[in-house]
C-alpha cells in the first residue's frame, strides 16, 4: 500500500463507483488485470478515471447473471485503485487495479447509470508477530503451500519464493489466496475473515484438502501411465491430439506448424539475432498446448513475422521518361513535386545505397496533394499505402500494442507494409499537421524515428520486439499548413509548397480531368452534354472560390446530374453548358470579382491580399474630415494591418512638408481608414504602403489611380518590405482586369513563379520607397 493510500482510513465512509465481478475475487495488496464490457462497468470506471482512481469491487454471487442487483453482489470486498486501462476492439476494456483495503457496503446511492455505493473502509487488523501461535500458523501454511506448489504444474516456484518474505501475517494469507486455484465461495470466505489468524487456519484447512485432491489426481494419472508402453502412449496421445483439433475445427498437428514455420524461416534471409529470437518464439509454441491462449498469441506472433516482407522489393521502373509521362498524365500542374520524384529517380539510376526520401506535400485543400502521392507509386512502379493521421491519438497506432496485452496487434505501418508483400512502398501520411495527443502517448514523437532516414533502418515496433528496415520505403506527407507540425517532425521532412491553381490552371484541369471523370460517374456520354471554355469560366469565377478544384467538381457533376435527368425525362438533344446554361442550372452567383471600374479617384488605391483559398483585389478608401485628429480604422482590421495604418500615418506627417500637406493636418482633422466588405477579417502588413498612397491622396486632393494595385509593408522611414505570396496576389489583380502591379524590389525573385501567360500580359514595377509607389498612383496634372 502506498502513503497516498492511508488517507483511506481517514475517512468513515467513501462514496465509490463500483464493479461486480464475474468469477473473481480480488485481494488487499494484489495486482492484476481483468477485462470488462458490460456498460454499467465502463460507466464506473470512467466515473472512477476523473475522480480519484479509487473503485470498489466485489464478486457476483452467480457469474452467470448479466444484470446483477444488489442482492446478486457480495456486499464485503476490496477497494481498489486504477493504474492502467485500455481499450480494446469489441467495445471492452482491460483495467490493471491494485487492491488497497476490504470495504463493505453501506449503502447503494443509486444503480443507472452505474452502481455508485457508500463504502465503510476495513483497516486490517495488524498481527503480533511476536506471539507463538501466530508464527505457528504461519509456518504451517507456508508449509502446506510449498507442498501445493509443488503438486500444481500451473503455478512457478518463483510465486512461492515471493510469498515466503512476507512478515505480517494477514498479508501472507491474502497473497498465497489470491494464487490458489479454489472456489469463488472459498475466497470470498476468506476475505470476510478479518481476524489474521482465523484467516490462516481457513486458509491452512482449504490448502489441505486442495493437496489431497492433487495428490488423488496425480495417483491416477500414474496409474494410467503405467499400463501403457511408451510406443502405445505416444500413439494414444497423438490421436488423442487428432480428435481435439478436429472438434475444435483445425486437423493440423502441432508438429506439422511448426515445421512449416522453420521451413518459411529458412527461406528468409534474417540477421542473427533476429533469427534466433524466431526460433526462440517458435521452440516456445512447439511446447504449448494448441488450444490454449497462450498458444494462439504465440502463433499469431509468428505468423505475423514471417509474413512480413523481409528484404523483398518491388523492382523500381527507373524510366525517367515514362515516369514523367504518368505524372502528367494524371496531374495538370505541381511541378515542383513532379520535378523531385525525377531528381529521386535519376539518383537512383547512379547510385544503389539511396535512402527513401520523406516529402512533406503542404498546401490548401484540395489541390491534389494525395492523389499526387498514388500517381508517384504508379510512375515509379511501386506499392502504394495511405495512412490518415487526422485525429489520431493513441502512439499504439504507429508502434503498435506490446504482445502482454491480449488482442495485441503490430502498428499500422508494419500492418500495411505486410499486407503490401513490398518493403519499399510509396507509403502516405496524410493530414500530419492534424496529429493528436493524451494520456496514450504522442503520435508524433513516434513518428520521429519512422521518418528520420538515420534511424528508420532499424524501427522496432512493440509488437515485433525486434527492428524492420524502414529505409528504403518513400515516404510522403501531406499537410494544410506548417504552423501545427511539432518542429522536430518538420524538420525531418523535405517541405515542398503546393500552391494553388490559376484560372488558367482550373480550366485546363476540368477540360482535361473533371468534365470527362464527371460525365462518366453520371452515366452520360460525349454525344450528351459539353461544356464550353465560357461556361467553365463562369463556373470557376462565380460559384466557387478556392484554392484546389474540389468545389469546381462539385459543380461540374451538380450540372452533369440534371443533364441526366433531363435525358432520362425524354429531351435527348445535346445540352450545351454556357454561361448562361450554368446561371439556369446552378442558380444565382454566388460570389464576384472586383472588376476595376474608373481609372482615378481621391482617397481611394487598390491592395492585393492573399487568402486561404488564393489572392484577391481589396480596396482602400480613406477620407478626411474637421475634427480634432482622431483615427477610424473599420472593416474588420486585424491588430498588425491596424499597426501598419498608423506606421503610414506617422510616415506621412514626417514627410508632410515634402508632400505640400498641411503640417498640422493630424490636429485639424479626424482620418477615416476603411476597407470593404467589412464582416471579412483582415490582418498582415502587406496593405501598409497601399493605405499611405491613399492617405496621401486623401490629403493633398489627388487622384489616384485604380488601375495600378500595389502590395508591401512599409516601415517608418518609407522603406517597402518584401511580402508573401506574390503569385497569387498578381493572378487576383489579373483576374480583376489590372495590368500594372508594384511589388517590393525584394520580391522580384517572385516574379518566376507567376505562370508566363500571366506574366507576359503585366507590368511589373519594383518598390523602395513609399515615394516611388506614390510617382506610380498619384495622377498629377
């Protein structure tokens, strides 16, 4: 019992969820685990997990009743305190409990949801270890237990050798009960025998009448060895072995598995130590009894090793060529990642020791992240496995369940890497950035050796116990974003961005991908429907609004859908899908682009913002009014883009007089900042030199231009800091009709990554200084 534990006898009562057991009775003292189902059982546990860990429990008079009342329970039994739990498949659980003290019921407070009872706490009764007859007794029943050992085969000698230290009395009796192979009715005598020495004289008078039966049953069993030969008895005990496995379904011997299991291990070509660990295990099982527990999570065991795929590969189709031909085949753009798994191929080519990369694919939703990861095994000819890491929890899920717990089974990596027949699969993480933890572990501190080409050589998963090379598998993950990825994991990982697509890029896709998948999935054909590039375009501008294409599907197969009912109804005629034909059938637009109309007004400039589901144009409106030099900042400014409007102000009041501005502006008047669309949120610094143009503009009268839209952080000396993402800022503003973008010098490199058809069409202006975005916007004249 530990010090925590004597608290117990404080207390007169103790309010405590309780747990009828079925064919068991636990002890003071005593460690073991037990399975439970019945809901009124979980409901106490998890009762006794939030509170204080302490449950009563108790034996069922009759194991038999699946629904026990208070009169079906014994009301003595012990108080017990949770250590472990865990679930298993089936919707049960096993629970490790410590027994603390007897208890008996006072009372039962209530019995649904489960059985919450008030508890009166037994201090044991302690023993003089001093008086004669006390030592007598237990010297007597140490002695009839030795002699019990000694006839039971299922007990170790070891449990006697542990029992045999004991000093205090009442703790003996309770330890050497809690071993014994008896009734339910004999120890639940037992434990209602408070008084230690009435309690070993039961115990003493139990243990010997238990000796005398096994003494009878050993008479016997010589008896009946003796009247056989040894020919006869091996022939007696092999057909006796027959008839059991063919009741119990399996005509296989013993013997027969376990030459099986040599033979498959010969075939294998396995380290030393691995291999004798094998052999180890499967000497083991040829002991075993072949219908016994113990004997079945021994064969599972080995089954499950010599099933894996040791050192067999899937030949690698290393034709660069071909290779590149079935990535784009089944993929419109992501070239960064198209270009990687060449550069892999071509390593491979040259040298023969290569580790698997491990690719970490982040980007928006559906831009095609895993589906990429498929295309990549069937370019490269190799297995593919998805593993989905959303809301995963339990560290068992990826190293697997230890073989002590029954029901134990490998991870879900060795798993599939089994079921694949291949040790070098394209495997996918997908979602890694969604990765849980609790009280089971953390998933992704046990997916730093699996991705980590120094260590995954050797990954040894709880189950196996013995290490699995890892590194020739090609692992990819695929995240939405960075920023919840623990540092070690990403730091692991090779990040490569994928950015989402153009219009240009989401009309290729649908031509290309999604109008034909769609028109197949609804059962139509060529003759059917079409869709037009000006249908296509309506669709991808004004009824969605994303970065990947799922969206894009979605609507495609909604107009495909009434097609085909249109079909099915009688009207054969070929549908045409227009814009107009889109409006008809997908309603309403539900969103709208900021077409630029007017080339120049007052207090008004146009921002580029960059958006979860790509880039968008926004405008900046600012006005000034008599007042008193206060500033209004609306349109649901975030802290920094709020921080940014004040840094241009204090900007713009330093160079006042360069500007020809009023000096003492900021007392004579209130500044008014806003930004359309006020129920969006918006935050970032990249709007700074785009608000100073238009307080600019504001206060000396001149008009700025609307055509020109600009982005970039601006400091208090006027300086223009580099932002990010440019590519999907200069798509937005070339999709609102702008063609003059003024971008931070900084960014030039940007440049590059904006598609050429785009690129060919824009005028690029790099900034320094406020000042040169102000010689771009501000009409003069």
């Amino acid at each position: 019992m530990e010090d925590k534990d004597r608290i117990i006898f404080d207390k007169k009562t103790m309010d405590l969820p309780m747990i009828p057991l079925r064919g068991l009775s636990v002890f003071p003292n005593m460690v073991l685990h037990f399975d439970i189902g019945r809901e009124k059982s979980i409901n106490a546990l998890e009762k006794a997990m939030v509170s204080n860990q302490y449950i009563f429990l108790s034996s069922q008079m009759d194991e038999n009743t699946d629904l026990p009342t208070p009169e079906d329970f014994y009301h003595l039994g012990t108080i017990g305190r949770i250590k472990q739990m865990l679930r298993l498949p089936g919707d049960s659980i096993r629970v490790l409990v410590e027994g603390i003290c007897r208890g008996t019921i006072e009372e039962v407070l209530f019995e649904v949801p489960f059985f919450q009872c008030r508890i009166k706490p037994l201090e044991p009764i302690e023993s003089d270890s001093s008086d004669p007859e006390t030592e007598a007794l237990m010297r007597t029943v140490l002695t009839s237990f030795d002699e019990y050992i000694n006839l039971n085969q299922n007990l170790a000698p070891e449990v006697f050798a542990s029992v045999v230290t004991i000093e205090e009395a009442g703790r003996m009796s309770d330890m050497i009960a809690s071993h014994i192979e008896i009734r339910l009715e004999d120890k639940q005598a037992l434990l209602e025998l408070l008084d230690p020495k009435e309690r070993l004289e039961k115990l003493n008078s139990i243990l010997l009448r238990e000796i005398e039966i096994l003494k009878i049953e050993q008479d016997i069993s010589t008896k009946v060895k003796s009247q056989i030969n040894q020919n006869q008895r091996e022939y007696y005990l092999r057909e006796q072995m027959r008839a059991i496995q063919e009741e119990l379904g399996g005509t296989e011997d013993v013997e027969d598995e376990v030459a099986d299991f040599l033979q498959k291990l010969d075939e294998l070509e396995l380290e030393d130590k691995t291999r004798e660990k094998i052999e180890k295990e499967i000497s083991r099982f040829s002991k075993m009894q072949a219908s016994s527990a113990e004997a079945t999570v021994s064969r599972n065991y080995i089954e499950t090793i010599l099933e894996l795929p040791w050192n067999k590969y899937t030949e690698d189709n290393i034709d660069l060529i071909e290779a590149e031909k079935i990535l784009n085949e089944d993929h419109y753009g992501l070239e960064k990642v198209k270009e990687r798994v060449l550069e892999y191929l071509a390593v491979m080519q040259l040298s023969e020791g290569l580790k698997g990369p491990i690719l970490c694919l982040v980007g928006p939703p559906g831009t095609g992240k895993t589906s990429i990861a498929k295309s990549v095994a069937r370019s490269i000819g190799r297995e593919f496995v998805r593993m989905s890491l959303g809301g995963v929890r339990d560290e068992a899920e990826i190293r697997g369940h230890r073989r002590t717990y029954i029901g134990a089974i490998p991870g879900r990596i060795i798993s599939a890497i089994k079921d694949t027949g291949s040790a070098n699969p394209v495997f996918l993480f997908d979602e890694v950035d969604k990765i849980g933890a609790d009280y089971k572990g953390d998933p992704a501190s046990a997916l730093l050796e699996v991705l980590d080409p120094e260590q995954n050589k050797d990954f040894t998963d709880h189950y196996l116990e013995v290490p699995f090379d890892l590194s020739k598998v090609m692992f990819i993950t695929t995240a939405n974003t960075t920023e919840t990825i623990p540092r070690p994991l990403l730091d692991r990982m090779e990040v490569i961005q994928v950015t989402g697509y153009t219009e240009d890029d989401k009309l290729h896709i649908a031509q290309q991908y999604l109008v034909p998948k769609q028109i197949r999935e609804n059962g139509l054909k060529k003759s059917n429907i079409s869709f037009t590039k000006a249908g296509l375009q309506t669709i991808i501008n004004y009824y969605t609004r994303e970065s990947g294409v799922r969206n894009l599907e979605r609507e495609i197969g909604t107009i495909c859908r009434k097609a085909a009912k249109q079909y099915v109804t009688g009207n054969t005629a070929k549908v045409s899908v227009t814009g107009r034909k889109v409006e008809e059938s997908l309603g309403k637009k539900k969103y709208r682009f900021d077409i630029i109309r007017g080339r120049k007004e007052v207090g008004v400039t146009t921002g580029l913002a960059w958006t979860i589901v790509g880039g968008d144009t926004l405008f900046i409106e600012t006005v000034a009014v008599p007042g008193s030099g206060k500033l209004a900042l609306t349109g649901q400014m975030g802290d920094v883009m709020q921080e940014s409007a004040r840094t241009g102000l204090s900007y713009i009041r330093s160079i006042a007089k360069e500007l020809n501005i009023e000096e003492e502006f900021y007392k004579k008047y209130d500044i008014h900042i806003h930004i359309p669309e006020g129920a969006i949120p918006k935050d970032g610094p990249s709007a700074g030199v785009t608000m100073c143009s238009a307080l600019v503009s504001t206060l000396t009268g001149i008009p700025a231009r609307k055509d020109i839209a600009m982005t970039g952080e601006i400091t208090l000396r006027g300086n223009v800091l580099p932002v990010g993402g440019i590519r999907e800022k200069v798509m937005a503003a070339h999709r609102a009709g702008i063609r003059k973008v003024l971008l931070p010098s900084e960014n030039e490199v940007d440049i590059q990554e904006i598609p050429e058809t785009v690129r060919e069409e824009m005028e690029f202006v790099l900034l320094k200084t406020a000042k040169d975005a102000l010689k771009q916007v501000l009409v003069r004249g």
